[in-house]
C-alpha cells in the first residue's frame, strides 16, 4: 500500500469517526411514556420534565361511525393533558394514543381468539378509514396534541395486515396534505407494534410501516402472563435462552426486515405481574406455578411491587441472563424490572443504534425511581459522547490540515464509482413492479360468456341422464366439455316464479366473491333467451342428500359434520365480514350447501342475496322470498333483513345436521312443535340427547354436539338482537367451555312462552333502548359486563374471619352486617365495642389490595319487620333514622348504606318503604353536594320475588322508587325449603322448579318484569346448605319423603362443614340439572346446597339474564375461598 492510499484511508477513518460522534450528539433521543387516562394519578403529578414524549391513552374508535371516540368521563383529561403538561417542560411533545377498546385488547394479550375488534372493523373498509383519518386529526389539533399513536398490537388476520397497510398509507398522505398553519408543524404518526415483526403467525406490512411511520415503539413486555402459563416467567426479558419470547429476539427480527433501526423505541414495562408457586424450594424463572397471585388477573405497578417488597422485607434478585428482576415471598413469585434491568435496556438500545425508549406507564414509576434510572444512562452516553468529541475534534483539524497539503501537491481526484450499478439496480426494481401488476392482472378472475351449442352439447341435450336435480330456480344438469372439464348447469325453467332479476343478481353477485367455501362461477349463457348459469361441479351433491337418507347419514359421520359446520361458518363470516360488501344469502339451506369430492362445503344459489355497504345493518322489502322453516320472523312479519337474518338460517341448519331432522311441525308429545321448539324443550330439560342423531360420536372431537345445540337455539332467537353475530358463532362454537355460552331463551315461531319472556312496556322501553341491554347474546358472555360482586361479612364471626383475614381480590363490595338503629329514636347508637368493630372493619379492608367498597347492612332477619314499619311511617322519623345512618357511614369510612327489612309486611307498609328511598337518596344526594365528595351507595336486601304472598297477603314492592333510589337490590335467592317444612327434602335455592314459582328463575324474572333495570339486580347465592332426615334412604332425591331436620343446628351447615361431612362420611354428591343445585346423601341424612358447579351454573345464567352481578350470604361460610375463587373467574370483571 503506497503513502498516498494510507494517508487516505486514514483521514477516511477520522472523518467517519467524528462525523459518527456528531451524529450521536446531534440525534434526538426519543424518552416517551403512556399516561393513561383511566388512571388514577392526575396530569399534574407527571414530573414530564424527564420525557421529550407523553402520550395521553386511550382513545377508541366508534363502532357505528368509526370516527374517534374519547369516553365523556375521559374528555376532561384529553383536553387539558398538554397545556398541564407542558408547565413542567416547555419543549415536551403530546401525542394521542388510539387502541382497539379494553375487551379486545385483554382478549388479545392472553392470546383468546378475537370474533371482531372496533380496529379490524374499521380499517376493513375504505369509508371507514376515511372517517377514522379525518376525525383523529382533528381531534389532535382541537386538543394541542403534537402527534397520533395507534397502538394495535395484536392484530389477529392477514386481512388486518393487509388493511392496515392501506390505513397507513392514507393516514399519512392525509397528514402530509392538512392544511394547516405555516408554523404549525405536521403531526407525528407513530404506532405500537408486537415485540417481533410476526404476530398471531401474520406479518406486519414492514415496508409500509417504514414509509409512513416517524418511529415505532415495540411492545417489549407482557410476554409471560400468569393468567396464561403455569410457571413464573419474566415478563419482559431481554434475553431468553430457553425461547424466542424475548427482546433481543424481536429487535433482530424487525431488523433482519430491513426495518431501519433508527425508527425503533424500546418499549419499558413499569409493571410486573404475580404467580402462586406450585410449592416452596424452587423460585427461580421457570419455576412450576398454580396461577395468579395479588391482584385478580395478576398484574402488580413498579409503585405497588416496591411497597409489597418492603412492607414483607423481601429480597429482589437480578438475573442477569435474563436482564430482569424477581422475588418471593412464600409462595408469591413476582417479576419486574427494577433499576439494574432498566438501566441495562436502555444501554442495549443505545448499542444497537435503537433511537430511544418508551414507558407504559409513567404513573406506575416508584417516585420517578425507575424514569431517573433512563435519565442517568443518557446522561452517561452524553459524557462518552462529549469525551469522543473532545479527543477526536484535534485529530480531525490536523487530518483536515493535512488532506490541504496533499491536495496542493497532489492535485489529482478520485473519480465517482457506483453509478452504473445504481442504474442497475434502479432499472430491476422497475422490472419487478411491472412483473407484479402483470401477475395481478392475471389473476383478476373473469366470467365466461358459453354459446347454448356448446352447453347443448355438453348436456347431451339436457338429457335425463345428466340431470342432477332441480330448484326453485330450474334443473340443473351434469356437463362436460370438450376438454374434459365437468361442469354443472342451472338453467332457467319457464315455470319458476324466479327470473331475470335472480340470474343478474347471480351472475353480477358470485363474480365479486371469491371464497374457499362458496361455489365458484364459471360463466353464463344468455343465447335464445337462455337464462343458464355454469358452476364448477361438485360431486357429492347437497347436504339434505345425506343428512335424511337413512342409509346415506350413516357414514356421514361427526368427522364430516364438524367439516361442514365449519366450512359454512367460514363461508357466511367472509359474505358478513370479509368481502368488500355485506352480502345476505337469505336462502341458506341445507339444499343449497353443495359439498365438493373431500366433502368440503361451499354455499351455492345467490339468486336472491342482497348486498349492503359496510356499515349498514338492516333494511326492508315488500317481497317475501325464502324457504319456510329458515327465515326469520322478523322478515315474514315486517320484510326485515339483516346479518341476522342467515344467522337464524344457519341456526336451523346446525339443529338439521345434529339432529338429521327435517323441518316440520310435527315433533314432541303432541307432535304440534317445530324443530326448534323441539330442541329447547329437550334441551331444557336436560334431555339434549333425544334430540341429537344417536349415531354420532364427538367423544374424540373439540366440536361437541350438546354445545352446537345450544349455540344452534341461540341463532334462531325470536328478537334478531339476541341472536349473536356469526363471529359470535364461529367463537362459541369452538370453546371448550360450555358454561360461557349464554342460555337461549325460547326459539322463534314456539307457541308456548318463554319463563323469561316479555314485552316492551312503558316501564321497561327505555332499559330495551339501552345499548349494554341490545348487545346480542353471545357478546354479553364473551365480553361479560362489570358486576357486583358482592358478600355479607356476619360481624359475630369477628374472631374466626378477621376483616384483614379477607381475601379481597375475589369482591367488589363487602357489607357488615348488622347494626340496627334505636327502638325509640330510631337513630344509631353505638357502643364502643361496636365502634372499634366499625373502624377496625373499614380500617383493615382501606388497607387491603385490591380495594373494596364497603357498606353497612341495617336490619337483618334477627330485627323483625315491626322496627322498620314504625320507623318508616312518619316523616320525622324516616328523617331520623336517614340523617343518623348518613353521618355513622361517614364517621367510619363506609362506602355505602344498605337495608335489609324483612320484609314489609302489608301494601301500606311497601309504600312507606317507597317513601323512605326516595328521602334517603334525596338526603344522601344532598350530604354529598355539601361535603363535596362522592354521594354513598344505597342498596336493600329484598325478597327474592318482587311481589309475593306471605301469610295470605299480598305484597309488591315500589318498583319504581326502587329503580329511581337505589344503586342495586340484593335479590335473596335462597330459604326457599328449610326447617319450616320437614315433610320433604327440597333443593333451598333452586334455580328452576318445574313444580313450583319457588325459584330464582322465578323471582328474578318477577323483577324483571317489574320494570326494574337488570344491572340493578344482584343475585344472591347461599354458602350454606338445609338438611333433613330422610323416611326411606333408598328414596333420596329432591323432594323426597323426609321426618324431621338432619344434621347440623336448626338442620344447616354452613359450606366447609358440608364439604367435610361428605367427606369424612363419604357422601354421595348429586348435581341436579332441573334445579340447578346439589345435594348429597348418606344413609338417611340428606343435605341440599350449592357447590362450584351449581354456583357457577347460577352465574352463567345471570349473566345471560344480563343481571348486575351477585352476593353471598355469607363471607367466613365458605370453604377456604373455594367457591368465591371459581365465582369471580366465572364473572371476571368487577364494578
């Protein structure tokens, strides 16, 4: 190498050295944070000066517009964030953060399968994406916001990548071209993505994601969960031996795509999450664990972590395979990230070239410990900086000074390379783009137009021979070309009451849809007047031809059925959700499901299919088409149609193929029942075998039959509201859990009425308009409704279940039970024992996690009914007793007041009661405006009807005051047998009773009826259990000859002594389907109660009565938690 190459190469070197060092200086350094609205941290708490970016999240998306929406309880918070802000830190940057809704996003985190999103909705269609990019930046500018972030981190299809790319080329071309003031810069549009450019086995539109985003922060955490695996993994590991559900892994993946490295933010967890171990000795990462632990879905803040650490004295380990932090305390595992973790990311991010770091979420910081720790690895990488420049500014002027010399003497330069291979380059990728809009081309499909001769000819004359069958359109017939290719042919007949306008709404309709599942249009003929449409021909007919053929269902197995089941869901979800337009088949019938050589299914005859634009949900017609038995009433009544309109259709065809049933009314006892009504009798009554086809088998299938029929009852619902969306369907017909599908109500077209049925009425039209009450079926269970979760706290059991003693992850609402005012001043009198009781229970409960609301329960079955009735029958002393409980609830911290007056006794008595609601509501109302805090909770324990007879008189409580007054009822739903009664044995809190109006099913639908909203009625569950001597102990059921009371005090046990007598004795534990509840027996003692499965029973059918939740009477009855723990899974989301 000569002198003249090595000076060169060397003053290459420095140059690149320094300009590197300058460019590090002069780079922005992106330290963004969340901050999330529904939190409860306020703006003026974020120390912003520690962040160059806050994000205010979440914004939604409107379903019915799919324009942005921001909750009206949130809107204060977004129109304030940046001007609060911006106090702290002048040059801080406000972005505004927009996510596909809470239910979806939790159904998304722990990998459930997601039937629809607000998000894939809206970017599905060209319209709605429009709407979307309009609103968002407008919404920006009118709230000061700098800056639009989509955070979609789990998009679930292909067709959502695809989507999504054109969302962001049109989100970005519409900020590009906002007017806008001169000085006013454009918004940033960044996004949060999935930690790895692959997601749900999807690849996001990288390329897309480059050219129209300024950054993206990855969602570099949340990957072990514990209400998802059974061992305690790191949550946000930057490195993972063991798999690739770690950082490093995801930024070389995103980087390995050619995504530029200098658009990446690392994403920063300051949150952890909780596990049970399995047992002690091993608590190390990927130690075996039994679930969750601390809070109800796990989930613990940094904030939280440092105070549960410190107040145990617990040790926190770093594993630095990991870069993560852990500890334990007993059998609770947590992992987070501490200050080392934090502080080793953010030096990560900087080594590979990443342009900053992201927080979810800044309020969960200790004291802005973790957010300094960010600060202090920047403020070490702008020394090293510094020191580079220092050191390298003199080599670079010397090398500068000496590049002059040489360039004096030397005057020769160095001729530019690279052109001609740039040219190249260019001129390839033009070739590949032509090559692709070629292939799109060809690809396009196109219709054939056939000659008659042709056809003529490929029929043998539309012989006999070739004749597959006929329709209400006309024959078709079996054909073959020249070249060998089969065809089927459906010609016009001159006798169908179908014509023109079915074959151009065939030919135009099935040209546009192109799916695995429906039939494929070859062409058509219209010579001589011919109306014929060509299909692709499918060899093994239609449906019907096996399904009522006693030789042929015989080898059409579940196997074949399941096939066919999921085939036509496929088929019907890409006609409602996945093509271009909403397409209703309106004659989906086993006849026209054709099944292919593999039995593959495939939807034919679109002749009378209509086509809406997304977006629109319903319209009418004043022609009546279809088949009878498969079209709705709302249709045959009104000529309403809509998407649910082939729900109800495929409903009809999922009870045929279970069943192998025809359509016809002559089922049941009396043979005057439709297919439908048929199955939910025998469904009802536990009797779904009879109804299924008894040669099928699912025994080695995830498709179960029983589930089908239920899920098959719901689709032909009367109200189109209640029939769930065929996403809905899809989704509940592949759970493995059949409690979580809601209960149907009785099908369309019965002649009896529904238990539950019941009109619009004045009383109850505004709660049929409520948009939580229209949610279809499915939708109510999948995304269950926040509940009360509520229970009883005896005081008199003070000693065996402290209030500290409670495990309050399984409640919302806890009450203390009872304190009783004066007898004679009707005010509250409390003795100092009853006061320590008081501060002690509110006290304890403050300081539990997660926090419960807590209310005082007045009266009880111990008061009688007399003290109430006196007390509520005169103004002055209603006044009384209001004012003295109002100020005892505040004097000891309660949330909330509740009474439970058993029960007024006469009809005077229930309008006193009416009475005394609204002057408590009326004063509690009054109290909270003055005092300038929240108003308290007003509850009552009522009987379990809301009109009854009790010692021959008539009684009906105020429905209307209570809707009016009270935030909920507790609906007594037990005692309903008991020692009172010892001639039989009886199931104390029967859901139904086929002999009685002695049930909960009863009950809650008296109130129901009453006009009485279902969010404000609680369903109570016993944790006890009635017991009686049995006459005969070979007659043991419910209802059975009984002599007197079992064992127990006064014939009750409470649920652990139940559970140990069956144990200890080895009872026989029953579960009874009829009524909903259990019992057991040995010898001649008989107990009737409600265990995990009856509870959880009674609250899938709460839920499907779209009820407010439920309580227990009585916290310190249960079995170590054991049905409090399953009823809170079974109900997830509290108020």
């Amino acid at each position: 190498m000569n002198r003249r190459t090595a000076i060169y190469f060397f003053f290459c070197f420095v140059i690149i050295a320094f300009t590197g060092c300058l460019a590090e200086e002069q780079r922005p350094w992106i330290k963004a944070g969340y901050w999330y609205a529904g939190s409860e941290s306020p703006i003026p708490d974020i120390n912003s000066a520690l962040f160059t970016h806050l994000i205010c999240a979440f914004a939604a998306v409107n379903t019915s517009t799919f324009e942005l929406s921001i909750p009206p309880s949130a809107l204060q918070y977004f129109s304030t964030f940046t001007n609060i802000t911006k106090l702290k830190n002048p040059s801080l940057v406000t972005l505004l953060s927009i996510w596909n809704g809470l239910s979806a996003t939790n159904r998304s985190m722990l990998g459930l399968e997601l039937s629809s999103s607000p998000l894939s909705s809206m970017v599905s269609d060209p319209s709605r994406r429009k709407s979307f990019i309009e609103s968002s930046i407008r919404t920006a500018r009118l709230y000061g916001f700098k800056g639009l972030d989509l955070f979609w981190v789990w998009p679930q299809t292909a067709s959502d990548m695809i989507h999504m790319a054109s969302l962001f080329d049109e989100w970005r071309a519409a900020v590009e071209s906002e007017p806008r003031d001169p000085n006013e810069p454009k918004l940033i549009l960044t996004m949060g993505v999935h930690y790895s450019p692959t997601c749900n086995s999807v690849n996001y539109p990288v390329e897309k994601l480059r050219k129209n985003f300024d950054w993206v922060h990855l969602v570099t955490y949340d990957y072990h969960l514990p209400m998802k695996e059974g061992v305690a993994g790191a949550p946000a590991a930057l490195y993972d031996p063991r798999s690739d559900l770690n950082t490093d892994f995801g930024i070389k993946e995103w980087i390995r795509r050619e995504f530029p490295v200098n658009k990446l933010v690392l994403g920063l967890p300051f949150h952890g999450y909780a596990w049970t171990l399995v047992g002690p000795g091993n608590d190390r990462i990927g130690a075996p664990a039994s679930g969750l632990a601390v809070t109800r879905d796990g989930s613990m803040s940094y904030k939280y972590i440092k105070w549960y650490v410190r107040s145990y004295k617990a040790s926190v380990v770093y594993d630095a395979n990991y870069v993560t932090n852990y500890c334990s305390i007993g059998l609770i595992w947590i992992g987070f990230d501490d200050v080392e973790a934090i502080k080793a990311k953010v030096a990560y991010a900087r080594e590979k070239g990443l342009t900053g770091f992201n927080v979810f979420q800044v309020i969960n910081d200790d004291n802005w410990v973790l957010s300094h720790a960010a600060q202090e690895d920047a403020c070490h990488h702008r020394k090293t900086q510094r020191l580079c420049l220092i050191v390298l500014l003199p080599i670079v002027l010397i090398a500068i000074l000496l590049a002059l010399v040489v360039c004096y003497f030397r005057s020769r330069g160095l001729r530019p390379q690279g052109v001609f291979l740039l040219r190249r380059m260019s001129q390839s990728s033009s070739e590949v783009n032509a090559s692709t809009a070629q292939n799109f081309e060809e690809d396009t499909p196109n219709l054939l137009r056939f000659s008659f001769g042709i056809i003529r000819a490929a029929t043998d004359n539309f012989s006999d021979a070739n004749k597959l069958g006929e329709g209400g359109y006309g024959p078709v017939f079996k054909g073959e070309l020249p070249n060998g290719q089969v065809m089927a042919v459906k010609r016009l007949s001159e006798s169908s009451i179908q014509g023109v306008e079915e074959f151009k709404n065939e030919v135009t309709l099935t040209a546009r849809l192109q799916h695995v599942n429906l039939v494929r249009l070859l062409g058509f003929c219209t010579d001589r007047q011919e109306k014929m449409l060509i299909y692709e021909y499918l060899p093994n007919k239609n449906l019907d031809y096996y399904l009522f053929d006693p030789i042929r269902r015989r080898v059409f197995d579940w196997g074949k059925r399941v096939k066919i089941i999921e085939g036509v869901c496929q088929g019907l979800l890409y006609l409602q959700e996945y093509s271009n337009f909403t397409v209703i088949h309106r004659d989906l019938k086993g006849g026209n499901i054709l099944l292919d050589a593999e039995m593959n299914p495939k939807i034919s005859d679109f002749g009378m299919a209509k086509l809406f634009r997304k977006g629109k949900v319903e319209a009418n017609t004043g022609r009546i088409v279809g088949t009878y038995g498969f079209v709705p009433p709302e249709y045959v009544q009104h000529g309403l149609y809509s998407m649910k309109y082939d729900v109800y259709s495929f409903g009809v065809v999922l009870l045929q193929i279970i069943s192998s049933k025809r359509i016809s009314n002559d089922n049941g006892p009396n043979e005057d029942w439709n297919l439908s009504e048929y199955a939910y009798e025998l469904w009802k009554e536990g009797k779904e075998f009879e109804f299924i086809d008894p040669i099928l088998d699912d025994s080695d299938s995830l498709f179960k039959t029983t589930r089908c029929l239920q899920v098959g009852l719901l689709c032909v619902q009367t109200n189109p509201v209640d029939r769930p969306s065929m996403v809905e369907v899809c989704s509940m017909l592949k759970s493995e859990a059949s409690s979580t599908i809601p209960l149907p109500r009785r099908p369309a077209f019965s002649a009896k009425k529904d238990e539950f049925s019941e009109s619009i009425t004045p009383s109850n039209r505004d709660e049929v308009a409520d948009p939580f009450v229209r949610q279809s079926a499915a939708a109510r269970t999948n995304a269950a409704p926040v509940a009360v979760k509520g229970a009883y706290w005896p005081s008199w059991f003070a000693d065996t279940l402290p209030p500290s003693a409670i495990e309050t992850s399984l409640f919302t609402h806890i009450y203390f039970a009872f304190l009783s005012p004066s007898n004679e001043t009707y005010k509250f009198e409390v003795s100092g024992s009853t006061a320590a009781l008081l501060s002690n229970f509110t006290m304890s409960l403050s300081l539990k996690r997660p926090r419960v609301k807590t209310l005082i329960s007045i009266g009880g079955g111990g008061d009688g009914p007399d003290l109430y009735s006196r007390m509520a029958s005169s103004s002055s002393t209603r006044k009384a007793f209001i004012d003295s409980s109002i100020a005892l609830a505040r004097k000891f911290g309660f949330d909330g007041l509740d009474l439970d007056w058993e029960f007024p006794q006469n009809p005077g008595q229930m309008e006193d009661f009416g009475l005394l609601l609204k002057e408590w509501r009326a004063a509690v109302n009054h109290e909270a405006r003055a005092a300038r805090r929240p108003p308290l909770l007003l509850t009552a324990a009522v009987y379990f009807a809301a009109d009854f007879f009790l010692d021959e008189v008539h009684r009906a409580y105020p429905a209307r005051q209570i809707s009016e007054n009270l935030d909920w009822i507790n609906a007594m739903c037990y005692d309903y047998h008991g020692s009172w009664d010892t001639s039989a044995t009886g199931a104390q809190a029967a859901f139904f009773d086929p002999n009685s109006n002695i049930s909960s099913s009863y009950g809650l639908g008296s109130w129901i009826r009453a006009g009485v909203p279902r969010k404000k009625i609680i369903m109570g569950l016993p944790l006890y259990g009635r017991t009686w001597e049995l006459k005969d102990p070979n007659i043991n059921g419910i209802g059975a000859a009984a002599v007197g009371l079992g064992p127990g005090d006064e014939g009750v046990l409470l649920y652990h002594q139940v559970v140990a007598f069956n144990k200890q004795n080895g009872a026989e534990v029953v579960y009874d389907k009829t009524t909903v509840s259990t019992y057991s027996y040995l010898g001649k003692s008989w107990i009737g109660y409600d265990d995990v499965t009856s509870t959880t029973a009674k609250i899938k059918l709460a839920q499907s009565l779209r009820l407010g939740g439920y309580f227990f009477w009585a916290l310190s009855y249960d079995n170590n938690w054991t049905i409090s723990t399953q009823a809170s899974k079974a109900w997830p989301y509290g108020r």
